[in-house]
C-alpha cells in the first residue's frame, strides 16, 4: 500500500485557506450529530517518527469541539498498565458513544518495533495481526467506526523532519536516540509496514495512507477522511436493535443432563477437604505477587446454584487485601455507553491480586440472549468476543478459572421455597427468580452453547454438581487450588 | 481515650458462638436496608501493628454481603498516587450510596508516623488534624456514616502479637522492620495517638477505642459498632432533600458592577500579545513534568460568555498529549451515587498535565443554587467544601487559575441571536438559555456570592471583562502565563 501513494501533494497557503472554512464547518456539524447517533469514532494516527502526527493530532483538536474529544498518547506503558494485559490502557481509553478519540501510537507500534529488532518472529507477528483483527472487530461489531491513518513520509523527508525537529529548541525533546535508529532501518520498516496493513485492512476497520510530507495537505486530508466516514456512517440507516424475544423451546438434551446431581460429601470429609484447600489456596494467592501473576474466578450457574455460598468459601480463605468481588448486575449508564466488555476490563487484577467475578461477561449469551436485550447477531458473534477477550487474559498471565454451578429444577424451587421462610434470605428472592424458571428451558440450552463453544483448553468452564452445598463447594475449592498449583 | 479502655475484655468460644448468628443476621439485615437508603458507610480499621486489624477486616468480610462491600488497604502510595494529591486515592474509593467500605490503613497514617518519627511538628500535626477534620465533616455532611475504629493492645500484647506473627511462615511476611522499630517507640505512638484522637473524634465522625487483645470480643465489638451506628442512621428519619426554588430577588449590586465592560482591544494588538501568551504558556507547560507539578484552569461564567472561545486559545497553544478538557454537564448515574466532588476527583491531572474544566464544582453554588438542585443547607456549607478541596489541589502543587467570564445582559442577548443565525452555532443555543436569562438576578447573586467566599490568595478568582472577545481572550492567556510563571 505505501509504494501506491504518489509522494508530492501539497496545498499552497491560498488553497489551505480557502479550504478550511468549509471543511471546519462540516467537521463540527458532523460531531454535532455524532453526539446523537449512538456510536463512537476511533481514530488512529500512526505512522513514522518525523511524519507530523503529534501536529494533526492538534490540528484536529484545533477544528473539532474540544469538549467532546478523547486524546491519548500511547509511548512507553506505566507501571499501573504493565501490571494488566496489554490491551488494558486502550480499553480504558476507549470513548463513550457520541464522542471521537484521537489515539497517537497504538496497538500497532511494539508489534511493529519487536519484529523490525528482531525480538519477535514472522509468525509471531502474524499472529499479533490477528489478534489485532479480532480486537478491532470486536469493537467495530459493537458500533465503534474506525478511521485508522498512516502517515507516510519517504526516507528522505524523514530525516530532514527529524532534523528540523532537533534544530528547534521547542521541539528538540521530541526527537529521541530510538528514532534515528529507527531511521537506519527505513527499508525494513517499509517492508514490514506493507505486510502489517494488508494483513489488518479489514472491511471493519480499513488503513488509508497519507502522504504526510506536505503539513497542509496532511492536517486537510486526514480531516477529510474522518470526515468522510462519520459522514456515510451517519448517512445510514441506525442499526436496530428491536429485542426478539425468543420462542420458548422443548426441552433440550445437553452436556448438562449428563451430570451427575446425587454426588454428595459428608460432613467431616467436606470440612476436612474444605480447610485442606483453603490453607493451599491463602499460601498460593501469597505466590502470585512475587511470580507478577493475577487471578480470575468467574462464576455462573443457575439461580440458587450456590455461587454465593461456594464464592464465601474461597473468600474466607483470602486476606481480604488480595481480592476484590465484583458482583454483576444491570450495567451503570457509563457503562452502557461503552462495549459491553468494558466494564470488565475496568475491574482487571493488578499483579498479585484476584478478582472474582459473581456473574460476567457470559451474561450476553445467557440473561442478554434469552431475554432479548442483546440481538441473534450480537450474542452469536459474542462467543468469539469472549473468546478473543479471554485469550488475552490468559497470555497476559491471568489464571482464569471458570465455573458453571448446576442444580436440577426440583432442587431449585425447594431452595427458593426454603429462602421465603428465612428472614436473612428474603431479599434474596423476587418474582423474576420464578418468572424464569418458565424460560428454563431456554436458560439451559444458551448454557449449553455457551460451555460448547466457551471451553478451550486455555480457559475451560468447570461443570459443578451443586445439588449438595458441600460437594460443589468443595470442588469450586479444590479446582481452584489446582489451576493455581499447576500455573505458579 | 486510650488510657480509658480496659484491658482483659475477652470472649470465651460458647459466648462467642451464642452471640454470633443473632449478630450475623443483624448486619445483614442492616445492609440489605442500607442498599436502599441512600447513603454510603466508610469503616476505619485502624490502630498499631499487631493489632489485629487485618484478622478483623478479615472476618469482616466473612459476616457481611461481600457483594456490597469495598476494602482497600493503604500502604505506600503507588506511583499513580503520588503523580497526584495525597488524598486522591481515598476519594477513588469511596463507596457509592448503598455500600460500605472498609478501609484498613487510612489518612491518619502517614500524619502520625511523621510526627513520631521527627518529620513534622506538633503544629503541623494539628493543621493535618484540622485537615481531617474538613475532609470527613465534608464527607458527612454529603451523607457518609463513619464508623472509625481504633484497635488498642498494651506494649506487651504488641510484642506477643508480632512474635506469634513471625513465628508461623504464613504470616511471617507481614510483620516489617518497621514495625520493630515502631514498637521501641510505644510510649510515644500512644501519647501522639491520644492527641489524634481527641482532635479528630467530631460529632460527625467520632472515634470508638478497642480493647484489641482477644481476636473473638474484637471482632464482635467491631462488628457491634458498625451495625450500631447503620441501625441508629438508618432508623433516623432520612434527610429532606425538597428542592425549594428562590424567588426572585431584586437587581443585586454586587462586585461584578464594577467591571468595566467596555475594554476591548485592537486586532493588531489582540493578535501580538495573543501569540506571545501562547508561546509562553507551551514552554511553561513543558516544564510541569520536570517540575512533578499540574495545573488544573476553571472557567465558569455566565452563557454565552466566551468560554469555549478562550478555552480554545488555550488548547491550541499546547501539545494535544499534555491536557484534557472535560466540560462539566448533569452527573452520569455513578458520580451522582457520590459525593458531589467525586467527579472532579477523578479527572485530577497527574504530574507534568494540565486539566481544563468547562464548568466545574462551582456548579453547586450557581446552577444547583438557583434552581433548587441543592438545599440551601447543601450550598451553604459548599463554600467550605470547595475551599478545602481546592487547598488539597494547591497544596499538592497544583497550579490552580479559575476564570469567571462576564458579559452585559445585552451583550448576552446580542449573543443568543447572533448564534440562532449561525448554522454551525445554532446547535449550542436552547429554550433552557433564555429561560435562565429571567433568573439573571439569582445567578449574578450566586455569583457574586461564591467570587467573594471562594477567593483565597492561594487559589483567587480572576475576573474577566468579557464583552470584547479579545480582550477576555487575552487576559486569560496572560492570566494563566503569570500563574505558571510565578510557580514554575
């Protein structure tokens, strides 16, 4: 794609000028309506040291409205972010619907950087381009517009941008030693920048190359293309998003009839295991800060399912510095106004540190697809957002156990029963816990999908017989302790 | 306080077993009415090593619905914390209403070990006190329950404690030199301990002392006091928030009279001096991050008064990466579940940024004022609160310049349909702007109110003759650029 750029466009003063009127105009009309609109505007501005991204980027705040812009600047990652998987400081940053971010350097730059220095292999990088394709997909299905620039300069315009850069004393901090080395290697950079933007100029998420040498045509033309595509994505038709709530279905045979729901434990051997466990899993969690390791425990299962009694079983055992339980309920308006994993980023570990989720993300393919808030083709394509999202966890060196909790419909309308007539569990229960246990049917077959299609090797759910309290919680206990030995 | 807590407070198991489930159910019951109350509750865990505090928070989490609960643990501050005022990390944490925090370690730490250890004065002790002192009253006042614990052990429990620590290898990492050394200082912790206490154990966030030498009455006694004082709030008639509109009172003559509207400036001039403030403001910002300092820039004013426009004369001088603009609208569902300066809290800048608020948490004595959105009792005691909050700020080294824009009426008039007629301003102008404008007289008042009590020579307001765009264009930049230059 660079060698198709034609080197030489530039605009004279007189054109710029004449130009700008219109063009400022347009771009703050369309924010305008963008407010509105219910998407949100990912820009990327990448490129080479020296082509000029650091003074669009002020250009563009320049002519947009300031008030609804996210800026942010990706160089070398904080402690607070290197201590979460990589893609932690994008997903904060990534705007609310309505607004636009400008991001300067990405995602793409330490791959890009790591094969030109020989730190990672050519199909290493392939594969970083894959994940880069799933995560931009991800978020594009969500309603995210991409408008991803590259800036192209020729090895000769760089190094006099660099220079001009140095000569002024306002600027000279800009230039680091890393660019001029980077400048010896032009050539390979070229050749691997080919290949990067091939490899992610998807339908979703396209590159347009800039021929950056000009400052006027520069700011004028990247304007123009973001312009351009607010312009046809707010031409049209807003995406419905009518809930089809689904018919109910005959009872489906699934992995979870086959489950054993009689396993049971007497009570000496269930507090005899149980403090066995708890021990190990206090002096494991211990490890994870001097091994710079975090940990995930995700809980689903059926209402009354036990994941309260079973998730108290392991936070009794933990110093209540190590984790932090994260119960999911109907998301907060911030949040809706995000893509709906990002509320979980938000609650990512920090190395040495568990975050238990009560509830989660599989939310989407269960309440949010049996009850129609999320769309046939959202929640069939969330399979692979979940597990695109969890394979990042888990390469970031997040130990992520997972749990299904299952019961038998007897035992849980014995339990709701038991709940009415105990008045420190009262509140527990409403009439939505009866209401869907008309739609069990359809509650077990979206559970049966979701742990089909949600077990890789990596991330595997853990199917627990929970009709006895004791048994379950001595499995969720011990599986725990397992994963944790096996990765520490 | 100390020297009046008994030793020999103990529990036996029978006791402590009898008491426990009645106990349990209480609090439970307490949290569950809690979530709908309205109001948030912040426990303090503190006290000497080996005290306990840890176990305690421990079983704390263990009786209580941890789904409701926040902990956080302060130790040294991350390097995130210290790019920031001190107090920054408490207010991230504070709980939103319906939820309570434990906080083991707290702002009484560092104070108190300073003073111990040589590092400050008994009169800064006492002005850090004071401090305290308006961070909770401000607190409380927003609806916090405190319940702030102290646990108490004798010299000898101490040395016992952290022995029987360091004996077992599961606990041995949490006893630090420091402690020992701590510990040789006893007699003096106590002494300055008394003091803290007695200077901060306010009618709204009192002080109750431990016995802490047995784990069992500890955790009881703790736990007692924490529903003691939820029952006591949450059986206490819940605080009236009628929204009472003023009437409208008459033409104020007020400080904002004496502005001379009629300054103005040349173009010629406005483009020099324009320029020249600008250059100087981006080397000046340059410098923030050398200096580990940050500047935050209010602007307030009556509509239509020019604020974006001087705000952009600001932003286009600086680098996109080294500022943020965050224009105050209606709080989204979380800030509103917080105490009114959460928001701002969360957008503080870190060392070498610069955050710009279109509106900000003046808002509570204009806006809010004026049309009832706060009871007067609530704009009242703003005035206190946005000055200790910005003392924080200024203290921390922040560099802080507030603008308040000021335009004529018939300026403003002039304004509104200057902007009806522009295609590409008409989006900016609503009913609600000219409805305001019939209550101009409450807002000049709320205005001239807050310019005289929100003045204090470290952190002044600086008045803006506004009616010449140039002019107010103008001052702000060298406003701002004298600000920077006098602290830098």
């Amino acid at each position: 794609m660079l060698k198709d750029v034609q080197g030489g466009h530039a605009l004279s003063k007189d054109q710029y000028d004449a130009l700008l009127p219109e063009l400022r105009a347009a771009l703050l009309d369309a924010q305008a309506r963008l407010r509105k609109a219910g998407f949100s505007v990912v820009v990327l501005i990448n490129g080479a040291a020296g082509a000029g991204k650091s003074e669009t980027v002020n250009k563009l705040h320049e002519w947009l409205d300031a008030r609804f812009l996210v800026s942010e600047s990706y160089e070398e990652p904080t402690e607070e972010e290197r201590s979460r998987p990589e893609y932690w400081r994008y997903w904060m940053w990534l705007p609310p619907a309505g607004r636009i971010a400008l991001f300067s350097g990405s995602w793409y730059t330490r791959p890009i950087l790591d094969y030109v220095w020989g730190r990672s292999s050519e199909a290493r990088l392939a594969e970083e381009m894959a994940r880069i394709n799933g995560f931009e997909r991800t978020l594009a299905d969500g309603g995210t517009l991409f408008v991803k620039l590259w800036f192209h300069v020729s090895k000769k315009v760089q190094q006099k941008r660099l220079e001009a850069l140095e000569d002024s004393p306002a600027t000279r901090f800009r230039v680091a030693k890393s660019d001029w080395k980077n400048h010896g290697r032009y050539g390979e950079f070229v050749r691997v920048t080919e290949q990067v933007l091939e490899q992610t100029s998807t339908g979703a998420a396209p590159w347009h190359v800039l021929d950056a040498a000009d400052d006027r045509y520069r700011h004028v033309k990247a304007a123009r293309l973001i312009l351009d595509a607010m312009e046809a994505r707010l031409a049209g038709r807003s995406r419905s998003h009518e809930p089809e709530r689904l018919a109910p279905i005959p009872d489906p045979h699934t992995v979870l009839d086959e489950l054993d729901l009689s396993l049971s434990l007497g009570k000496s051997e269930y507090e005899e295991r149980l403090a066995a466990a708890q021990g190990k899993l206090f002096r494991l969690v211990r490890k994870l800060q001097k091994r710079e390791r975090s940990a995930i425990l995700v809980f689903e299962g059926s209402d009354a399912a036990g994941k309260g009694g079973a998730i108290r079983r392991i936070t009794w055992a933990l110093d209540s510095r190590s984790y932090r339980l994260i119960p999911i309920a109907a998301p907060s308006d911030e949040e809706r106004s995000h893509h709906y994993l990002w509320r979980f980023w938000r609650y990512l570990p920090r190395h040495g540190r568990v975050t238990i989720f009560d509830r989660s993300w599989y939310g989407r393919v269960l309440v949010e697809r049996v009850e129609g808030f999320a769309t046939e083709a959202e929640w069939r394509r969330a399979y692979q957002e979940i597990n695109d999202f969890e394979r990042e966890l888990t390469e970031a060196g997040v130990i992520l156990v997972k749990f299904w909790l299952h019961i038998t419909s007897e035992e849980q309308l014995r339990r709701f029963e038991e709940r009415k007539q105990d008045p420190a569990k009262r509140y527990k229960i409403t009439a939505e816990d009866y209401r869907n246990r008309e739609q069990a049917n359809q509650y077990e077959a979206a559970a049966a999908e979701m742990l089909a299609r949600c077990s890789p090797p990596t991330a595997p759910f853990v199917l627990v017989e929970a009709n006895d309290k004791r048994y379950a919680r001595v499995k969720v206990l011990e599986s725990v302790v397992r994963a944790l030995e096996q990765q520490l």
